[in-house]
C-alpha cells in the first residue's frame, strides 16, 4: 500500500511539474560572455500583542533572513553556477518559548557543457551540499514529555555529487537525469538511525540515479514564481524508498526595497519518516541587493 501511495504522489507531482515546476539547475543565459554575480537579502519579521483584547489573542514576535549569493560563468559551450542559500528564522510565543521557523545551509556547484547544436541538451555534473545552522526540534504535545532533538549542525549534512544529460527546451525551463553518489554524514552519532546511517556511525555512502525538473516564470506583474523537483533512487532499494524534494517559491516585490514571499515544500525521505514532510512560510519585509 505504501508503494501505491508513493507512486500516485510521484505522478501527480511529475505532472504539476510538467505544468509548472521548476529543478533546482541555475540558468546560465546563452548571451552570457565571462562573469556575472548576484547577491540579495531579505529581513522579514511580524509582531503581535495583545491586551484586556476582547476577541483574544497570544503575544507574538517572529523574524526570518535570507541570503541569495550567485554567481554565473559562460565561455562558449562551457558554463559554471555557483548558488549559496542561507535561511535562518524564529519565533517567540507567549508560554511557548522560542523556536525555529526556517533553516538552510544550501551550496550548489553546477557544470554544463552543450553537446546540440540548438543548445538545447547539454553534459551536465553538480556537486551540491546541504545542512542546517540549528538545533531542530520535536515539540512535545504536552507539559510532561521532553522535546525530542532531531537535528542540529552538520547532523544530517547531505553531499550529493552528480553527471548527466540536461534538456532545456526553453530559457526557464529544464529537464536533467544522470547518476549519483549521495553521502549523509551526521557529526552526532546519537542521531544516526533518524538518517538511514548505522547506530555509533557518521557517514554512510549511496549510489542512485538522479531526476530533477525546473521552471521559473513571473506569473504577474512583480510576482516571481520558482521550484523545483528532484529524486534520488538508491540502486540497492525498492522505488518506494526513492527521495523525493519539491520546492516552490511565489516571490512578489512591492516596491524596490520591500517584498512578500510564499514557500511551500515537500520531502520525502524514507530514512527520516514514512510519512511525507511538509513546510509552508508566508512572510514579508524587506529586500536589497548587495551586488
């Protein structure tokens, strides 16, 4: 049932994706000749208080920053990306303390080469790391049960190195399969068995193949849309244990300095949970460019 269950989610999302996906491959522009850098920043934050308020309410203070560094090179057929992604947010509610809203440590490196002569398919390789800044937690339901830690620092970091075919039918939009080598690595041993890594070690080593979907659209006036959809399947396991990672962004700049975002993503990941991980962040506030 499990597998019937994984593999209608799999073709509803490869068919969303069709519509209006996006891989998470960083477009170098064709027109490109050497280098061009980017660098944004945005401070969202939100604020409640309440008192002797009739309709009720609980006092609240929520903050998230985000960072986008990238950096882009085409010489000829040749082109490199290189992206770092940085989140971090939390919120303070009244009675309930601090916690964790938002955090990423996202580093992409990205390598093409085109091999048609309509520039449409090309050699592709990526090296592609991920982790978190934080201590993550399982909030009890209750007063009497403790917290459950579940993450923290370089526990998991995901290394994923890559090589295969991409297909960019359109400038926003691409298509890549290859094969891959997936490294966990938890520096706290006592988290291993949550990330498919043996109990007492750090490191464990996969090969598999590599599936991902891109597309990135501005669906109204100042409104940005970006996703993206990739697979993992570990050669040695079933279908039903293939990762799965869909990611969507609607970002909508109100004026030159301030801008609202939406995030919705889904994982799954057999190692972590049978059930599907799910995360949703609506925010505004303020957004600059660095460079």
């Amino acid at each position: 049932m499990k597998r019937y269950k994984l593999l209608s989610l799999f073709a509803v999302i490869l068919f969303t994706a069709s519509q209006t996906v996006n891989a998470q491959s960083i477009t170098v522009p064709d027109t490109l000749d050497g280098w061009k850098t980017s660098w944004l920043a945005n401070l969202n934050g939100a604020q409640a208080a309440y008192s002797n308020w009739a309709a009720g309410g609980v006092n609240s203070l929520s903050g998230n920053a985000t960072t986008v560094y990238t950096s882009i090179y085409r010489q000829n057929k040749f082109g490199y990306a290189f992206r770092v992604n940085l989140k971090y947010g939390q919120s303070k509610i009244e009675n309930e303390g601090v916690r964790k809203t938002d955090d990423l440590i996202l580093i992409r490196n990205q390598f093409t080469y085109k091999i048609s002569n309509d520039g449409k398919w090309a050699a592709l390789g990526g090296i592609h790391i991920q982790t978190q800044f934080d201590d993550g937690f399982e909030f009890a339901d209750n007063d009497t049960d403790p917290d459950v830690l579940v993450s923290k620092f370089l526990a998991p970091l995901y290394l994923i190195e890559s090589a295969g075919i991409e297909y960019r039918p359109a400038p926003n939009l691409a298509a890549d399969l290859g094969l891959g080598l997936k490294q966990t690595i938890v520096r706290d041993t006592t988290l291993a068995d949550r990330y498919g890594v043996d109990a007492g070690e750090k490191f464990r080593s996969e090969a598999g193949l590599t599936f991902g979907l891109s597309y990135e659209k501005e669906v109204a006036t100042n409104i940005l849309y970006t996703g993206s959809f990739s697979s993992f399947s570990n050669f040695k396991l079933p279908l039903s244990s293939t990762d799965l990672f869909w990611s969507n962004e609607l970002v909508g700049q109100i004026n030159s300095i301030v801008s609202a975002s939406l995030q919705f993503e889904l994982r799954y990941d057999d190692d972590f949970s049978n059930e599907v991980q799910l995360k949703q962040v609506l925010s505004a506030g303020v957004s600059v460019s660095l460079y």
